[in-house]
C-alpha cells in the first residue's frame, strides 16, 4: 500500500492543485471565516476519492506522462502542470463567482435609489464592500445555492467532467476560446443583474417622477423628508412579493451557470458547443 501510494502522488498532486484551486474561489468556501485547516481536510479528501478514478497511462491524464519524471524527482515541467491545474480550477471557481457577483451587482443597483447609499459595509462572502441590499440577495442566492446542493452537483458533475476532458495543455492551446467565453459572461452578469433589479428600479423610478411633479404643484409640501421612507418602504414591499420569483430565478440561473461551466469545458478541448 505505501509503495502504492508513493506512485499515485504525482497524479495525486496534480488532482490537490485543481481541487484546492476551486475551493478557494467558490463563493463561501473562500471566506475567510472557515478554518484553514478545514479547507485543507475537505481537499485532501477530494483529491483522495478522485484520484483513483485517474490515470496517467490512460484518460485525459495521458498526456502528462511523457513529462513527469518516473524516478520520482520533480522537475519544472512538472511544477508547471502543477501552475495548468490550479489555473483550471481557478477559472472554474471564477465563473461560479460570476453568477453570484450579478445578484450582489443588482443590489448595488437600486441600493442607491432607495437611500442606502452609505450602507457599504464588508461582505464576508464576496470579500468586497457591498451595499445591504447587494449582501441580502447574496445571502439568499447562497442559501439556494446550498439548499438545491449545487456544490455536490459542482463537485461530482462538473469537477469529474473537468479531469475526464480538460488539462492543462487544453488552456495553452485554445486561450482565445477562454478569453472570448469570459467576456459573454461578464456581458451576462449585467443583463441578469438588470432583470433583477429592473422591477425596484423601475418602481422607484416612477415615484421620483411623481414627487417631482408634486413638488412643482404644491410647493408648500416638504415631500423631500417623506421620499426617502416611501421609498424604502415601497422597496422591502416589492422585494417581499418578488421574493419566491428571484429563488426561482437563482435556480435557473445556476441551472444555466452549470450548463455554460459545461460549455466552457468543450471549448477548451477544442469541442463544439
């Protein structure tokens, strides 16, 4: 078994970089407020259950052979395979950061209008400052994000389906392909972002307009200091009947954020999508 072991670690190794890399990145396991040790143990284990599925003669990993040493010495290009996976993972994680930035970027939309402009305060899970109502949507993305288990999802769908078909030589050779898929998805994040916040801002919106018109006919009226808890209150009502319509929308959201991590994987092989 030891002998055994000793085999596997440079497969096993290579497995540890992708996984730690997606760890550290995911929304909320990258908080700062979990243990580094915990993080270490829950790789660890990742790497041990996924590694015996891999192989270095066969698979995806086959490529790899050719460029590790079989006396067990590491070399730099093994270093660099090393730098390819934790890169994979990073770009993995990145994206599911992506699909949560658009919720916490639609709070930051219409925070603004509804007089909570000095409410930044740091969020934990996104590790920026964020308005309340940007840290509210966050916070209830997550809670779907974890009630529905899309990180078991992420874990044995999407990090499997990476080591089956993606490597490290699969991002050198098609860059353009990663570049070109990043950009669409920073254009997605604003247009969900907008469809979230459209339905506040719009409503807003149209009582600016009518106190401004009610300002120009009864000047006498002091609406200046009713307008911003009008405003407020509006908003919380608004946001408390949408609410199981933005669950639903977070569902679908991730749902298609799989289906574009999915995407993503074919085009760094080079696969039509």
């Amino acid at each position: 078994m030891p002998s055994g072991l000793l085999n596997a670690a440079p497969l096993y190794f290579l497995v540890f970089a992708r996984c730690f890399a997606i760890l550290v990145t995911l929304p909320l396991f990258s908080s700062r407020s979990i243990p580094g040790v915990a993080k270490a143990a829950l790789v660890l284990f990742m790497a041990a259950f996924i590694t015996p599925s891999l192989s270095l003669d066969t698979g995806n990993f086959a490529d790899y052979g050719a460029f590790i040493s079989k006396d067990g010495h590491f070399n730099l290009i093994y270093v660099l395979l090393l730098a390819g996976e934790a890169l994979i993972g990073i770009i993995m994680g990145f994206y599911i950061q992506i699909i949560f930035a658009s919720f916490s970027t639609a709070g930051q939309f219409f925070a603004f209008q509804m007089g909570f402009s000095a409410s930044e305060v740091f969020d934990s899970l996104s590790q920026v400052e964020n308005p309340l109502m940007g840290q509210f949507l966050n916070m209830v993305a997550m809670l779907v994000f974890l009630q529905n288990r899309w990180f078991m999802k992420l874990v044995t769908g999407g990090l499997m389906a990476s080591f089956e078909s993606v490597n490290a030589m699969d991002i050198a050779a098609h860059t353009q392909n990663l570049a070109h898929f990043m950009a669409s998805s920073l254009t997605l994040l604003f247009k969900d972002s907008l469809v979230i916040a459209l339905p506040v801002m719009g409503t807003l919106f149209l009582i600016n307009v009518t106190m401004g018109i009610l300002s120009k006919a009864a000047p006498q009226m002091n609406l200046l200091s009713e307008g911003f808890p009008i405003m407020m209150l509006t908003s919380f009502f608004i946001i408390a009947i949408l609410l199981p319509y933005l669950c639903d929308f977070f569902t679908d959201s991730f749902y298609h954020g799989m289906r574009e991590l999915e995407k993503l994987l074919k085009l760094l092989t080079g696969a039509s999508s």
